[in-house]
C-alpha cells in the first residue's frame, strides 16, 4: 500500500502543529499555570520544553520518517521479531484512549459555541454559570450529540487522507486560529487592569515554586507536545527526506510555546480586570471565562471568538490522535481508509460512552477512587503516555542508536546539525530519567 505524503512543508508544519496547538494549550496551560503561580511555572516550562522536547521531537520524527510507517510498524523496521512493536502498540492505545475522553472536552467546547452563537450562553447570571456547565456535561443525551458531532467531523477529514484532508483543513484551521487568538489578545490587553494579568504571565516570583511546580511544568511540557502518542511518528512517514526535521522540530515546538502563551495574554488579563481567580482550574473556560465575557463591551462577540477559537484547537488535536490508529490499522492490516476511519470512529464514541456516563448516571461509579472519566485519564495521560515516551527514548538512544536518528535527521548529510553530543546524552540518560519522575508524580508513586 502506497505510502501518503505531506504535499507542501506549510503542510507539515500545519499538521504537526495543529496536533500539538490543542486543549492543552488554550484549556489545561492556563489553569495549569494559575495554579502554579504564573510567571516562575511558565519559565521553568519553557526550559523543559526547550531541553527536553526538542530531542523527543526530533526522535520521534526521525523514526517516523526513517521507517515510513505507522508507530507500530517502525519498530517493526527497525527491530524485526523483538517485544519492541509492543511500544507502537501502547502508543496507538494511548492515542485511542485520550481520544475517547478529550472528544467530550471538545464536545462541551462546540456546546458552547452553539450557546454563544445563538446568545443564550452571554445571558446566563455569573451566579448560574457552574450550575449550567454541570447541566450541559451531566446530560447525558446532549454530551453524546456533541461528541458524536466533534467525532464525526474528524472522521470526515481523516477519510480523505493526509493531503486531501488532514494537510488541507489544517491549512485553513491553523491560520483562522492564529487570528483569532491574536484578535482576543487585542481586546484582552486593552482592558482596564490588564496590566495585572500580564504580570501575573510575565513577572516571575520563584518563591511560589515548590517542587510540584516544578514536576507539573515537566509533564505537561512533555503532554503539551503530543509525545508519546504515536501522532509525531505517524506524520514524520509522511514527511519527504527533503525536509529540515532539526528546523521542523524547533518551529512546531515555538508555534505551540507561543500559542500557550498567547492563550494566556488572552484569558489572564481579562480575569484580572473583572476581579476573577486565576486559579479556577479546570473550570477556568467553561465557568470562569463566560462571567468575564459578560462584564466585557461586546461580549457576546469575544464570547464566540473564543470558543470558535478553542474548537478549531480542538479538531486540529483530534484528527491527529485518530490518524494513529487509522495510519496502523491501514498499513499493518490492508484495510482501506474509509472503513479503517469508519471502524475507529465508531470505537472511539462507544469507549467515551461510560466517561460521559461518569457526569450523569455512572457518576457515583469510582475505579480506584476516580469517576470513569478521570481513570481513563489517568492510565492514558499519566501512565502510558509516559511509559511509552521513556521506552522510545530508550529505543532511540540505546538500541536503533542515536548515530542512526543523527543520520535521518540530518538527510544523509543534506542539513548540518550542531549540538549532537548534546541531543545524544539528553536522549539517552536525561530525558529517560525526567520522564521517569514525571511517571513517579503523575501517577501519585512519589506524592509531594
């Protein structure tokens, strides 16, 4: 089966940022980083994106590229008859997985783009808002629509490939993104008050740091890139030798830090101006931000900016997370495009059955002491995304060989590449052990 390629290096740049430019950016950094402190967290952040996720990007890539296939098939290549497939196998779970739970984020998000289009949203009294959002994610009926709507969509663009369907909506989504992110930052800044917003983003008190700061930023640089998901081995087989993947790396991982960023210039110095907490949590956008866009001169615009905003970061995430399994089960077992989507889709909405269940019916339901919803979480963005992360480093510095990932990424020697011994003794000894106590944290092993 004739292997797809990305027709245009916009193209790639698009595709691999728009999967990592989602939920995690515009939804989870902001509260992450209210939570954290500010400043000091978005710091520390940024140095663990630039020291750690520049390497894994470039690895994961470099495999990608290299073997020409799907995340499991390029263990396959390079490590035939060996247990090693078994991490492209955890990789497409992972994806499967994340991709059950976050369509129903991206689910509430397009609920409330529709609420914010008709009107209705801006009209709910700030009072009403955590009552309403409780609402809308406990009906049952509703949550279903909306997430069969988000799935149905990404099925729609992944049926019709890599240059027909996730290289071109991603050229037109990511653009309208970048604007309207910019046109929301305008209005935010220009608020009265805005001032604090921004120090609160920009002016570091490194005393509010503790050491959970410090493994929170680690993980979520690390989930904020989409690694360990097979997505940026899945779309570097797509990418043509000709292709700088040193630059490539660099760019994607600049577009989703400046994307974190400018989510932040938009949501924090509007909180601040109406007098709001910034560390709301996870509520942040759904009961925090609706209140400010009330107390806002044209609300209602900013309102469906944003969440227009939010849904297009959404889809660019999830197309991604569904062409993982669609890539492996097209390659690895002959079936076509459209029946693999087809198939996969249909998983997916029924494995998010019991997650949307888990804030209506199943909600005393606990495993482990967490809803359905939250295990899922759990065991696909803390536990397996992290272990399979480490064994890919593992895989790339010690058994294919980082000499052979240098090969690939510098095209034969086409491109140059400064820093090997750098990138050599971060792939092989210091990104294992960060993503060894990002596993320990996250999965409560060492509690702080």
């Amino acid at each position: 089966m004739k292997r797809e390629k990305f027709g245009s290096k916009f193209g790639v740049l698009a595709a691999a940022a728009g999967s990592a430019i989602g939920l995690g950016n515009i939804w989870r950094f902001p509260y992450i980083a209210g939570q954290n402190g500010g400043a000091a967290f978005i710091f520390i952040y940024i140095i663990f994106v630039a020291v750690l996720g520049i390497p894994l990007m470039i690895s994961e890539l470099t495999l990608g590229r290299h073997t020409r296939a799907n995340s499991v098939g390029a263990y396959k290549v390079l490590r035939p008859n060996s247990k090693w497939k078994y991490t492209g196998t955890l990789a497409v779970i992972t994806s499967f997985i994340i991709l059950s739970f976050y369509s129903i984020i991206a689910g509430w998000v397009c609920a409330y783009l529709q609420q914010s289009i008709t009107g209705k949203l801006i009209k709910v009294v700030p009072s009403e808002l955590e009552s309403y959002f409780t609402n809308l994610s406990s009906n049952t009926g509703s949550a279903l629509f909306w997430n069969a709507i988000v799935i149905g969509v990404t099925a729609f663009i992944v049926i019709s490939g890599i240059q027909n369907g996730i290289e071109k909506y991603s050229k037109v989504l990511m653009p309208i993104l970048f604007f309207t992110l910019i046109a929301l930052m305008i209005r935010s800044l220009t608020l009265d008050n805005a001032k604090e917003g921004l120090e609160f983003l920009f002016k570091p008190d490194f005393s509010q740091l503790t050491t959970k700061s410090l493994l929170e930023a680690l993980g979520h640089s690390f989930y904020s890139l989409s690694l360990g998901m097979g997505i940026i081995i899945t779309y570097g087989s797509y990418i043509g030798k000709k292709e700088n993947l040193a630059t490539l790396s660099l760019q994607i991982i600049i577009a989703d830090t400046l994307m974190a960023l400018m989510a932040g210039m938009v949501i924090f110095p509007a909180v601040f101006a109406y007098g709001f907490e910034p560390q709301s949590g996870p509520s942040l956008i759904f009961i925090t931000l609706p209140a400010v866009f009330q107390a806002m001169p044209l609300g209602a615009v900013f309102e469906t900016l944003f969440f227009l905003l939010v849904a297009i970061a959404s889809i660019t995430s999830t197309m991604s997370l569904l062409e993982v399994s669609v890539s492996c089960i097209t390659q690895e077992f002959k079936v076509n495009r459209k029946k693999a989507t087809i198939l996969l889709a249909l998983g997916v909405f029924l494995l998010s059955i019991p997650s949307t269940l888990s804030f209506g019916l199943w909600s005393e339901v606990q495993i482990f002491g967490m809803s359905i919803f939250d295990f899922m979480d759990f065991i696909a963005s803390y536990a397996f995304l992290t272990i399979g992360g480490g064994l890919t480093c593992v895989f790339v510095g010690w058994i294919w060989g980082s000499q052979n990932a240098f090969k690939e990424l510098t095209s034969d020697g086409i491109y140059t590449m400064k820093g090997f011994k750098v990138y050599d003794f971060i792939i092989k000894f210091i990104a294992p052990i960060a993503i060894g106590l990002i596993f320990l944290h996250s999965t409560g092993i060492i509690k702080l």
